[in-house]
C-alpha cells in the first residue's frame, strides 16, 4: 500500500507548484527530485495562478510570509481548488504572531484544503482559533505523549471533519487524520529536530504525494510521513561520528533519493485505527 | 584555450552581481566562490543600480521573480550596458507563465545582452514569443536527438544573429552559438537534473567567465560549460552508493573548486564547427 | 570562560530573530540549531514586531535588504531594543551602496546595538560615514596587518565607546573590543572565505552567545568568535582531499555541532587586553 503510493510518485513526476518560505526552500525544491516529483516555486501574485495551473499540485507554507506573497497564496489557492488540485498547508509558526495565525486561518477558512501538516501547537492554533507556540517548534506543554495520544488523536479527528482536510501533526510520534480514519507512525529519529526544514520539506513531498495518488489523499500523508521517517532512520545510520546536522539534512535527502517502495514497507512502523 | 578561460577567472576574481531566485541562491554564491569569482547578490530597485556598477558582470535570472525584482532587474541591466558589462540572462520557466515570458522577452529587448543561457523550451519561447514548458524543465516535445541536432543548432544561430547574444542551450548535449560560430558539449551526466540549479548554477559561472575574458563571450561560454559538465562527471565518480542528489549537489561545486586549467582542457568533450 | 558561554547557549536555547539575506539563511538557521539555540526568520513588518518579541535576541543582517526589508528592521529593532533584548547588527556590504551604507547607519543611529560584526571595510565605512568595500568582502587596503592591528584596535575602541555597541571586526585576525577592552582572536582557516556565509553565520550565532549571556557581551561575542574559528580549524581538519568548498560549508556547521565547553578552552587562540 505504501509501496504503491510511493511507486506512483516515481512514475507520475508530479509538478508541485510551492509557496513556500526562504530558509528552507532549497531543501523542499530538492527533496521534491529526490522523492520523484518536480518542484516549481513562484510567489507574486501575477506569477502564481498560471504557474499552479500547470501543476499538479500545491504547497502552501507560510514560514517567512509577506504582504506579497499572502494574497498569492490565496488566489493561487482559489485557482487550485479550481482545478481540484491537491493543496497542503504548513501552517508554520501559527500562534506566534497574529499574522501567521490570521492567514492560516484565513486559508483553512477560504481554500479547499487537502492536507494540513503541523507541529501539535500549530494544529491547535488552527483549531482553536489562538495558541502559543515556542517559535516555530512546538511548545512544551503540547508534546504529545501516551497519556496524551487518546485525546490528540481526538482532536486531530474533530478539526479534519470539520474541515475536511488530512490533519497531519507530526513530533516524536506523527498522526494522520481524517474524520474516521486514524494512521499512527513511530518512524522517524530525534535528530530531524536538529535541522531546519523536517517540516517543510515532509510539507513539499506529501504534496507530491498528494497529487501522484488522488483517491487516497489520507494514505498518501500516511505513505509520505513514513517515507520521511524511515529516510530519518536511515540517514543516522549513514552517519559519521564527526558528521552533524548539516551532512544529517544531505543524508536525509540522500535517503529519500534512494528510498524504495519494499524498502518504505519493510521499515514502515504505523497502525492504522 | 579553455584553459586560458578558467585560468582567466581565477587570477582576475570577477565580481558578479547576480539577481537571481531564491530557491538556489546559495549555490549559485558558493559556485561563483569555487571557480575562482566573486558573488553579490542585490536585488532592490534603489541597490542594484549602484551595487551592479562596482562589479564586473551582471548575471539575471528570472526564477521567482516578482514586482520588487523586475525593475531591478532592468535598471540593473540598463546600467551594466552603459559600463559595458556583460550581461547574462537565464530566463527560467519563460513559457511557463506570462510573467516570466514577457519579462524575459522584454530584458531581451531593451539589454545589450552578452549571453542567454536555458534549456531548449525556455530558448524557443524566446525566439518564437510564445511557447510550452513543463515548469521550469525543458518539455519532451523538445528533447535535442541527434536527428535534431542540427535543425537545433540552426535555430540556436539564428536566434543569436538576431539577438547579438550568445545562445546557449543546456540538455544532455549542450549548444552554444553565435551568428557563425558552434559548439557542441557532450560533458556531464544525468544526475545534473536530479538537482535544482545546475542551469542557476551554471548561469552564474559562466558570467563570470564572461567577464574574466571580455574578447571572446563565444569560447568564454564554452568553457563555462565544459567545466560544469566535467565537474558533474568528477562529482559522480566521487559519488559513495548511499550518496544522493544532495550529496551530489556539494560535490558538483566541490569538483569545481578543485578543477584546474588542464583537467579542463584534458576531460573536455567537445566541437567547434 | 568561553565554555561557561557555550555552555549557557546549550542549556538555555536561546531564540533568535534573523533579518537576513536570502542567501545565506538557510546556513544561519542551522549554525544556530547547531549551536544549542533555535532560529526564526520574519522579515514583514506586520510580522517582525510580535515576533521579535516572543524571541530573546534579535540579528539584524543586511545583505540582500530590500523596501519591505528595512522598515522591518527598524520595527523590530525598537521593540527589541525596549525589551530589553540585545541586537546585532550585520552591515554586510556597507559601502558598498548608498542604500546599505544609509540603512546600516541609521540602524547604528536609531537602535541600543549590543554588537556590530563586520568586516574592515564595513565597520570603517559606519565609523566614517563613508567607506570603500568590493562588495561584500574587505578592501585590500584595509587588510589588518600586524603593523596596522594596534591602530585598527585604536579605532575599534572609538566606535565601540561611541556606539556603546561591542565592535568585532573579522578577518585573519578577529578583534573584539568595547571602549576598555579588547580581544584578539588567532583562530580560523583560510577556507573560511571560500564559502558565502561565513561572517552571517558567525553573526547569527553570536546573537545566540549575547542573549544566553546577557551579563557580559564582550566575552559573549569573543567566545562566539573562538568557537567559529576552531569549528573552522577542525572542519578543515575532518576535510578529504576531493572535498571543496560546499563541503567545507556542512563540516563547519557540523563542527560547532559536535563542539563542546572543553575543546573550545583548549583549542581557542585569544589574547585579552
């Protein structure tokens, strides 16, 4: 199943047309190729709504957003609901600033969303309508643990019925969620919280994801957020004891690049509920 | 005598101002930096002016251009002629949207280019005004074959007659051309397209190139892009088997750093007509 | 000393607010995970006030700044500043361009610096008012010699004393200085200017340094300075002979990744005055 979806990124290319913040716009851009797809980026508002249009799908992150690039995002959006392309919002650094927090609302409220993919105190700021988060990283009080799962899961679940979106929250352990259907994965390594960009760069391929397997847009988050857990996994082993956090990024794109569907199986560790 | 190009950069440091794309900035700082020139990026109306007159050359690139950038782009360029500066223009998914089309099609009319360096759609859109790429990739209509090559090339002197410009187009086999002069690079590897930014990055080099060695933009070009395509060749068997095309990315620019006068001259695979 | 510095960078993680060039970010996002503190970019006015204020130091770079950019700077610096927060500023490329050069003074004029960071040319031209760069490197004439190094600390004290800002002044040999003291810092690598970035990122983890070390800036900043150049030392150190410059720009992130309290006492190369 996964393996599927995985093998149809690869053999569709998909063109994802990203929005997306300078800090870690390189790293999406390539991790896209990595994983099989196509990335193009374009911000102004007289650029975007053509560019979406000869795309596949859309990727909107609202790290290092602007007056400019705002009012793109939203009509690129509308244009892409248009021609029921997939849309994923990375609602980045929601609840810490009223700008953040007021254009992911007003996204979630306006697009046709797919897929949302957060931090737990970004998802919680969506939902909720206000939050706080440490940044860009989740806060403390929010870290989802055992005890918590239940409840988060729950939540998760509330805000994709009445969106209609995959929620998606990712942290030491990651959910997927639609209204009925819950996928928990246990992938992933510690270090991915050690570079900029985990985020953003699962953000750009689940959209690749999202576009290459359009029946099933919950598996395909399902499918993405372990391709990039197990890439993590398999990035550390790869690792040099003088290695760090910039070889662990190349060594995670590295990952993907060479990422299987057998491989993404075999190592796949999620339940689905 | 691709020799005396490379040689040329590294004893002479050119400084290049580029308005380029934010999603391969980086690279294309870090390449100019390993061929022996010097980058600056600035990309406002009120700073390119200035800061395009204390360099030697003007590299444009329309990825991810937008309303702030293109009259920099164009005052930029305007000055730079005056200085007689060369000036080149990498015309990223012209075809792709409007705006990147008649922006590209306007730097082509109003600036003394020295060069226009793209892959074959984005070429085509410039010379017919009007055309088809998927992204900011070239189409598969477009693919150059040997059946085509010379109606390619054709093209390509036809387009630089035209446009006084040296018409450069990058595939699996490169082109470069003047109203009477070719050349034809069978350097590099595939894996150059599993990246975003060989084209930035070559782009960049080869303004540097041109204005280390201002007599002759035609060969300056060649060898620009014998060097990209022979580091590409260098960073692959540099490759270990966990390596991706992030790794790739760094060793490609590695190679440049490394590469000297004859591994240039030695590996280079190509031919004047 | 130094290691009670970088040992209160790991055990506080510092949030940093970066303005800053498109260029080099993504690397000052990393160095400053590498570091033991945590990175944010917002660069909207609308965005940077509330921002700034959620964070406990701010960086202010302006390499690539732009229309939109600079008023940003400006708000955030004056929220920062009644925060109480310390800010450092960048002045990358100071003299380089009316536009730069008028910016970064009024920035040095209208704000309470805790630092500046720079190199020669640039800290001459916001001394002086006026000043001579090639681009965003050092004037040759203003290479700090062992003849010259007592006159540049001279000059260095001026402005710090005018400023009430602490002065670093980079290059072979760095400098360090308030109105009565200075710091002399021998570490480093020559290959530390064969890649884009290296002073932003030095600038992006000193802001670390200040705000986990609100007590003492100049020993912040001369420990953040110790700690760059021995990570320079030991990338080179952990450098294969077909490594280049891209390369080197992971093993120096990396390098501050792996540092720890103790090599940077034993390997830093500082003198106090």
């Amino acid at each position: 199943m996964l393996k599927s979806n995985l093998n149809q990124v690869r053999s569709t290319t998909p063109l994802v047309h990203n929005i997306t913040n300078y800090v870690t716009v390189n790293d999406c851009a390539n991790i896209l190729i990595a994983c099989g797809g196509a990335p193009i980026m374009a911000d102004d508002v007289d650029d975007a709504v053509e560019i979406t249009a000869i795309c596949g799908g859309l990727n909107l992150n609202i790290g290092t957003l602007n007056s400019r690039t705002i009012p793109a995002m939203m009509t690129a959006g509308i244009r892409a609901g248009e021609l029921n392309h997939p849309i994923l919002l990375d609602p980045v650094g929601a609840g810490a600033s009223t700008l953040r927090t007021q254009t992911a609302l007003n996204l979630v409220e306006t697009l046709p969303l797919t897929a949302i993919r957060g931090n737990i105190s970004e998802i919680k700021t969506l939902a909720t309508g206000t939050g706080a988060t440490r940044g860009v990283d989740a806060d403390v009080a929010d870290t989802v643990t055992p005890e918590t799962l239940d409840a988060v899961i729950a939540f998760a679940q509330e805000f994709a019925a009445k969106t209609g979106a995959v929620i998606t929250i990712t942290g030491a352990t990651d959910i997927v969620a639609t209204g009925d259907r819950v996928g928990i994965i246990r992938n992933g390594v510690p270090m991915m919280a050690d570079i900029t960009g985990s985020g953003c760069m699962l953000s750009a391929m689940a959209t690749a994801y999202l576009t290459a397997n359009p029946g099933d847009p919950f598996m395909a988050m399902v499918a993405a957020v372990c391709a990039m857990g197990v890439a993590g996994e398999i990035a550390v082993k790869n690792m040099l004891p003088t290695d760090g956090n910039a070889t662990f990024r190349n060594r995670l794109i590295d990952a993907i690049y060479h990422l299987d569907g057998d491989t993404l199986e075999g190592r796949a560790s999620y339940e689905l509920r």
